[in-house]
C-alpha cells in the first residue's frame, strides 16, 4: 500500500439485514455508501470461507469456496430464485446479534427452495460456465458437503474408509449427487452476489481487503481432496499439528491443531496451491491480509495427541521461494496484493522475509509499550517474546504499514481501556493529551490517522465508539458471544460519517 489510505475492518455477517444475519444486500450497500461518505478508502472483512462449528471465520471448510450465509434472499426473489411466500414463516431474528444454533438451519432451508426452483428451468450457461472454471476446488468441495451431508455433518475421518479417500470414490447416490448440484448453485450464487458487491464498491472508491487464514482445518475439504500436501499418516490422521509455543499470554503455548503442510511436496509443484489459493481470492478483494505471516518462515510442530503447544519444534519453510513464485504469478510489486499479520513473536529472518518482499506489515495501538513512555530504559527489555513493543507507538510506526487500535481479536477501545492499570491510564491519557476516557475513541483515531503510516484501519466498534457488548471475538474461547456483532443502520449516522471526514481530510488520507 504506497498510498496514505484510512478505512473500516467489519465483517459481513454484521451489516445490517432482517434476515438474522448480514449479507450482500442492502445492508451490505448502506455500508460501501456510508464509507464513501466517511471519506474512507477501504473495507476489510475477516475470511470469507464457509463456517463450521464454532462459526469462526478462521475454521472454514474450504479455502476457496465463500460463505453461503453471504448469499441476499432479496437478490434471489429478484433473480425468480424465490418468492416472498417462500419466506412468510422465516424467524424475526435479533438486529443486533446472530443467533448462529438456529440461523443454520432456517438459512440454508431457504436456500435449498431457492435451489429447488433453480432445478425446475434449464441450467443456465454463465451457471455451466462457472462449474467448468472453477473445478479444480469445486468439485471437491460440492462433493465434501454432499458426503458431509450424508453423514449428518460428522468430519471426514469418521466416514466409511470408501468416502474417506477422493481419489478411491466408487459410484454415489443420486441423492448425494443431486446435493452436490446444492452447493455448486450456493457458490455461483455467492460468486455473483459477491462481484456485484465488489463493482459497487470499486465504483464508489472503496478498496476490498480479504483476509488468508494460514492454516486450514483438518475437517475440510482442502485435506480431504489434497491428503498428500499435508503431513498425514497411513490413516490419513494428521502426523503433526499446528500451534504456537509458550509466551507472554499463554504458558502452555496454542495448540490449533490444524494439519501441517507438507512444505517439500508444495514446493515440487512449484506452490501451485498457495498460488491458486492467493489468485482465487483476489478476485473478490483488491489486497489480502495473510494471517500468521511468521509460518511462511518457520512452523512450529506439534506431535498429534500432544495436549498442549509445549512440545513442539520450530521447522523452516521455504518462505523465500514461495514467495518468488507469487512474484512470477502476480508481478514484482507484491505489497499493492498483500499484507502481512507479523504480531507476536516475531524474529530477524521473518522481519527480513516480510521487507525483500516489500510486504507491509501491521502495528497495533493496544499492543504498544506505554510505559517506554515514562521511562525509556524500559525499551531495553523489550525481547522478541515480548508482545508490547515501543515500535506500535504511532511516532514510531514505518511508512510501509498498516495501523490498527485493534483487531478483531481485540477487544474494543472501550473495554480495552478500563482494564489497564491506574498507572497505565494516566500513562495513556497524557499521552493522548485528553482528560477522560470519553474522548479516547477519537484520540487514538486521530493520533493514528496523523502517523505516517500508510495504512489506519479502526475496527467499526471504535469509530461508533462501542463498549465490550459489540467485541468480535475472544481468543481461545467458544460460544456464542463470538463472532454474532451486527449494527444497523441507525449506528451509521451522518453525524459520525462527517466526524471521521474531517480527520480523514486533516491528515490527507
């Protein structure tokens, strides 16, 4: 990113909608309309893939394939997909949080009518036309749900050793072919919806940010269709897992436990999944942010049926290569494309993977060292597990990167804020030059719009100025009080579009 930019991360399962959960219609509008008018130039979402059990963005079936949640039942009455009777019984869902235990079933209810009257006409061409270009990832992933399906959502290790193993798939059902038909017509519809959404908003100025989780499930339809570019044993369970090892936040490191890739077998087909993977999503999103950028440098391995993170190994990847092989695919100048998650534990050989590239990276507001603020010997204790760091103060932050109060891992300004220590307040406040805490929301937007970072980006919470109700999500937890934030149109006033305007003009971005 080479140019001063400001704009908004928001999920589109929290715009605005009366179907219980955000999509691609006019909510999704509202929101490109509104941003415009807020003087921003991008969007960021968070992965857009399929959700499974936990409704993590981060946990998808598929890399490749987009969430069917996405899809606007509007678009399909429009399209004759629908018809509003189709929907009279359909539940009066929340505005405000989604209800993920019964929005599955009644979403794709719906959807299986719209795809019902689909199957009544003759299949229409750009539909054929879809199937044929997208095949290398769609069929796997159609015929993953449908055997999903069939065995009423268990993973792919608990079906009949025949299922379990593409490559060795003898004749299936007409009912599990016919399912298959279901969620290539979702992914056509979703790939419509979604570039009609990102002509809208290229149009009006906006850039679209996606979002590459590093890893993928075991549970997907990436291992189950690929079992030979990750480390799986004999029966096809995962040899070693992913994870991060003991730190500042956890004594026990993360234990993830996705698969791992097997690098040496991505590099004799010269990366053709990460680059497929990389030129997919780019057609949905102007620039990616790719999560976990320390993995493309080294992994840490963890024996499967290891309880926590704790013994595991750092193992190099071939970063260097794969990242040559993105430079033939998709041109030199990788950071107009991407974006580099390097927060946490972060060493010299990542930092110099990340800078040959010109990859921007990311610093954090709430992740910062404020007590180097009163005392600056205290930078000298800054080491690499040390996750507050002087460098995610806004003076200090580099032209090449992009700025954030927080993400959404983090909680927002107004819960983050009253969780410091008296010290720590204090500490803040003058920095900030303000009295209270209710002038901290715009203190920290100004202080990062006037960094000479290229990049701010404020979660939505903190420019609406939102308390710990509204946060994302809390790492290392499950329920339903992740992932289920949504706003209305309400929250989008005038008034906040041209309070954000103006320090968006101030400080040229």
């Amino acid at each position: 990113m080479k140019q001063r930019i400001s704009g908004i991360i928001v999920h589109p399962t929290s715009f605005p909608g009366k179907y219980g959960c955000g999509d691609l219609g006019a909510g999704a509008y509202f929101v490109i309309d509104w941003l415009q008018e807020a003087g921003q130039k991008v969007l960021q979402t968070l992965s857009i893939g399929p959700t499974g059990f936990g409704d993590s963005p981060y946990a998808s079936f598929s890399a490749f394939a987009g969430n069917p949640y996405f899809i606007s039942f509007d678009k399909l009455i429009s399209k004759g997909w629908l018809k509003e009777a189709d929907l009279k019984d359909y539940p009066k869902y929340s505005p405000v949080k989604i209800d993920y235990s019964t929005l599955f079933f009644h979403k794709f209810r719906i959807l299986r009518k719209a795809f019902s009257r689909f199957q009544q006409t003759s299949l229409p061409q750009d539909f054929l036309s879809f199937c044929q270009e997208h095949s290398d990832w769609l069929e796997d992933y159609a015929l993953f749900m449908a055997l999903k399906d069939s065995y009423d959502g268990r993973p792919w290790d608990q079906w009949l050793p025949a299922h379990q193993n593409k490559n060795k798939l003898g004749s299936l059902s007409s009912e599990i072919k016919e399912d298959a038909q279901f969620y290539r017509f979702c992914q056509w519809e979703f790939y419509n919806q979604w570039h009609e959404f990102k002509e809208y908003a290229n149009h009006q100025g906006i850039k679209l940010i996606g979002d590459v989780p590093f890893y993928v499930q075991y549970d997907s339809s990436d291992v189950w269709g690929h079992t030979d570019l990750f480390y799986l044993d004999e029966n096809l369970k995962p040899e070693v897992v992913a994870g991060v090892p003991p730190d500042f936040f956890s004594k026990t490191g993360q234990l993830w436990g996705n698969p791992c890739y097997n690098w040496k077998e991505m590099e004799n087909r010269n990366f053709s999944w990460w680059r497929k993977r990389i030129s997919h999503l780019h057609q949905f999103v102007d620039s990616v942010r790719v999560d976990h950028f320390r993995g493309f440098e080294a992994y840490w391995s963890i024996p499967f049926g290891e309880e926590t993170a704790i013994n595991g190994q750092w193992i190099k990847t071939p970063g260097e290569a794969l990242f040559c092989s993105f430079q033939k695919e998709f041109g030199d100048d990788l950071s107009e494309i991407m974006i580099a998650e390097d927060l946490g534990v972060i060493t010299d050989e990542v930092h110099l993977l990340r800078n040959n590239f010109k990859i921007a990276g990311m610093k954090i507001f709430q992740m910062a060292n404020f007590y180097a603020l009163k005392d600056p010997s205290l930078t000298a204790k800054e080491t690499p597990d040390s996750f507050f760091k002087t460098e995610y103060l806004p003076e200090n932050y580099e032209t090449n990167c992009i700025a954030y109060p927080g993400t959404h891992d983090n909680d927002v300004l107004k819960g983050w804020f009253p969780n410091q220590d008296d010290d720590l307040q204090k500490i803040i406040l003058e920095y900030l030059g303000i009295e209270g805490v209710g002038d901290l929301n715009y203190a920290v937007i100004e202080k990062l719009m006037a960094a000479q970072a290229n990049g701010v980006i404020f979660q939505l919470q903190d420019v609406l100025e939102l308390d710990s109700e509204s946060r994302m999500n809390l790492p290392g937890t499950c329920g339903a009080h992740n992932w289920s934030w949504r706003l209305t149109e309400e929250q989008l006033s005038v008034k906040v579009a041209e309070r954000l305007n103006k320090l968006t003009k101030k400080y040229q971005r």
